[in-house]
C-alpha cells in the first residue's frame, strides 16, 4: 500500500512539472536564468540607469543656448582632450547645466545661504558652470604634457624601425602598436594617423590633423621637418634622429630653467614665514628681558 502511495505521488509530480513546463515555459525559463545568472538582471538595471542618465543629460544640454560656433570649438577642445565621441559634447554642456543646480541643492540642504542667501547661489551657479571648462583646459594641458614627454621615446621608436627596412607609414603603424602602454595618448593619436592612411589620405595631410588635434609646438615642428624632408629628398631616419635630440635637449633645458627659478620662488615663503619665525625665537627673549628691564626704571 506505502509503495503504491509513492508512486502515484511522484507520478502526480511528473505530470504536474510537466505541465507547468507545457503551459508556463517561458515564465520558468526566466526563473531559471534568474538563478542561474543573476548578473543579466543587474546588466538590466545598469542599462536602464545609464538610459536615464542619458536621457536627462540630452536634455539638460538643449536647455543651454548655443551657436555653431561654440560647439565647434568646444568639439576641438575636447578633441584635444582625448574625447572624440559625438555625445562628448552633449556631456560637457550638460555638465554646465546640471552641476550648477547640484550645487545650488547643496546649499539649500546645509544651510549655507541662511546668512547670504543671494551671494551663495551666485557663487554656486557660478563655480558649477565654470567647473566643466576649468576641468577641460586641465585635462586638454596634462594630455598635452604626456605628448611633449613621450615624444622623444616614439621618434626613436620610428628610427630603429626605419632603419630596419620599413617604411614611414609602416614604421609608425608598428610603432603605435609597440608603445599602446608606455605612451598611450601618442599611440592613440598616431593609430588615428595610420588609420587615415588607410582609408586613402595623403600621408602630409594626415600628419598635418595630428598636429591640429593635438596643439602642441614640437608635434607641429615635427610635421614641419618630415614635410620638408618628404618634400627635398633627404634621409628621414636622420631627420628624426636630429629632431629627437634637439627635443631632448630642450627638454633638459627647461628643466634647467626651472631650477634656477626657485631660488626667486624661495624668496616669498622665506620672508612671509621663515623670517618672522627665526626673528620671533631669537630676539623674542632679548625683547622680553628689555622690556622688564624698562619696567624697573618705571
């Protein structure tokens, strides 16, 4: 009897899965991937965030009226910067939109504007609208910093692959592969050459965008020197070795320069806070001992 009890339970229960399976396929199916991935459901909300995100930043950026003009340099500028994407610039002006009503919340939620109510929101409407431009001049100036520092290392780089038999276009095409983790912002910028080169530009035309984009004096020396020597005929190997050592030298001398500024630099901080310190320990005493000496006499 026990035994016959069992197996119509667990036949009932084959027939009743299978019956969910049947009429309730999909439903199960999304449990089950539920539990067997529950990353998918967290990539879903991830998604959904980041859509929102996007949403209320397009329209942040429409409420900010501006020219052709000024969304072209602004494009330029965060060109420069390392952001080529055409929602950079829907970025940035939505950032000029909606830190300034961030920041205008802030002070309404700590009070700051109980005593100058008036000054603290201008200053926080100003700073939030000026704080994305700041930001993107200081990003614009480290970039180019590491293109004026790495510079040297990729035009070795282009003349020992020169020197082996490669062409310019393949020298710097092997090049930006060999330097992607020491010099990532010159490697991004010469990819962006090769791959104009590719799609049938003229080499003098492509190197001449490189230096557009990147704005930086010994990049545009450089277009200079290898336009000429395309132009006149000469070893382009040397030409590179040359230019590579003057861009070292200069390097050092403005290292050199900049040591010799401290010594002016030092002059300010000795006079407003070491100066009144030593005076203050050595004729703080004798000070002490004339004035009690005076108060005898009184």
């Amino acid at each position: 009897m026990t035994l016959a009890i069992t197996a119509f339970l667990v036949v009932f229960l084959l027939i009743g899965s299978g019956g969910l399976v049947l009429f309730y396929r999909e439903e199960v199916l999304q449990r089950l991937s539920t539990v067997i991935s529950p990353r998918k459901k967290d990539r879903g909300l991830k998604t959904t965030l980041q859509q929102t995100g996007i949403d209320l930043i397009s329209r942040a950026e429409r409420v900010l009226p501006k020219t052709e003009a000024e969304v072209s340099v602004t494009q330029k500028r965060l060109i420069r910067a390392g952001y080529r994407k055409d929602s950079a610039v829907k970025y940035f002006y939505g950032a000029k939109v909606l830190l300034p009503v961030g920041l205008c919340i802030l002070v309404l939620v700590f009070g700051v504007a109980q005593q100058t109510s008036l000054f603290a929101y201008a200053f926080a409407l100003g700073v939030g609208f000026l704080a994305p431009d700041f930001w993107l001049g200081k990003r614009i100036k480290s970039r180019q910093d590491s293109i004026r520092r790495g510079l040297p290392d990729i035009l070795d780089l282009l003349v020992i692959c020169i020197e082996a038999g490669l062409g310019i276009d393949q020298a710097t095409a092997r090049t930006t592969e060999e330097m992607k983790m020491a010099q990532p912002e010159l490697s991004d910028e010469l990819g962006i050459v090769v791959l104009e080169q590719r799609a049938g530009r003229p080499r003098s035309e492509a190197w001449k965008n490189f230096a557009d984009r990147c704005d930086v004096e010994s990049v545009r020396n450089l277009v200079s020197v290898l336009a000429q020597s395309e132009q006149f005929g000469t070893s382009i190997a040397k030409t590179l070795r040359v230019h590579s050592d003057g861009l070292r030298v200069k390097r050092r001398q403005e290292v050199e320069e900049q040591a010799a500024k401290t010594t002016v630099k030092l002059v300010f901080p000795l006079v407003l806070f070491i100066f009144p310190s030593i005076f203050l320990v050595t004729l703080g005493p004798a000070a002490i001992v004339m004035m009690e000496g005076f108060k005898k006499f009184l």
